[in-house]
C-alpha cells in the first residue's frame, strides 16, 4: 500500500462507521414502500431478496430480483433490456462502495509501485522507468 497519507483507510472507516449506524433505520422498509409493479431489485443474497419479495407482495406490488456480487456487477447487466425499473439494495450498495474503494487503494499502491525506480545491482541511484524505457 502506498497511500502514505491513510487516505484509503479512512474513508474505509468512516464508510463502516455510516453503514453501521445506518442500520435499523427504516431502509429496508423505505424500498418496499417506494417498489412499482414490474421493478427490479438486486440483492447481495437470495435470503434478503426473498424477504423484500414477501413484503413487496404484501403491499399487492409483483416485482423481480436478482442477486449479484457488488464485486463483479457486470454480471447482471446482461439483463439491462428488461423493462422496468432496476434499483439496488442497500446491502449491494454498501458492498459496491467497499469494494471500489478496496480497489482504488490498491490501484495508488499499483501506481506507485509502476511509477516508482528500482536499485539495481551495483548502483546507488535508483532507476526509473522513463530512465529504464519501460513502457506504462
């Protein structure tokens, strides 16, 4: 990791701590509350899923689901065509924010290490990439 400055960690940690204090706050119920007939919810997994589709159906609204891993979200987008609205739930949505923050830390961590010299054997100077025509 080279963000020196624990930019990363930090909005990891403040991204935790608004998920967690978000919790038993009526989300799940504001969803219900605001599903049309023929929407579309994606789900991190089929048991929440299956809960959203029992109240969905208690409030008389017929909707579809799916289930995707916020890691790889094109996977669903196969289904794209579909009509009707696609709304993710909240779980997917914090898993989303995570994930792509995971991944923007390691990117810095990639870039710095593609950007940064190297010693080579002997030399008391490091080598960088331009000095070395590596190409990026």
């Amino acid at each position: 990791m080279s963000d020196h400055f624990g930019i990363s960690r930090a909005l990891i940690g403040a991204a935790r701590i608004y998920f967690n204090c978000s919790r038993n706050s009526g989300r799940t119920t504001s969803l219900v509350e605001s599903l049309k007939e023929g929407d579309r919810v994606v789900f991190t997994n089929v048991r929440e899923a299956e809960r959203v589709l029992r109240l969905a159906k208690q409030r008389g609204v017929s909707i579809t689901y799916l289930v995707n891993n916020p890691k790889e979200p094109g996977d669903f987008l196969r289904n794209s065509e579909m009509p009707g609205r696609t709304i993710f739930d909240h779980s997917w949505v914090e898993n989303f924010y995570l994930n792509r923050l995971k991944e923007a830390e390691s990117d810095v961590g990639s870039l710095a290490g593609r950007l940064s010299g190297f010693l080579a054997e002997g030399n008391t100077k490091p080598e960088t990439m331009r000095d070395a025509k590596w190409d990026l």
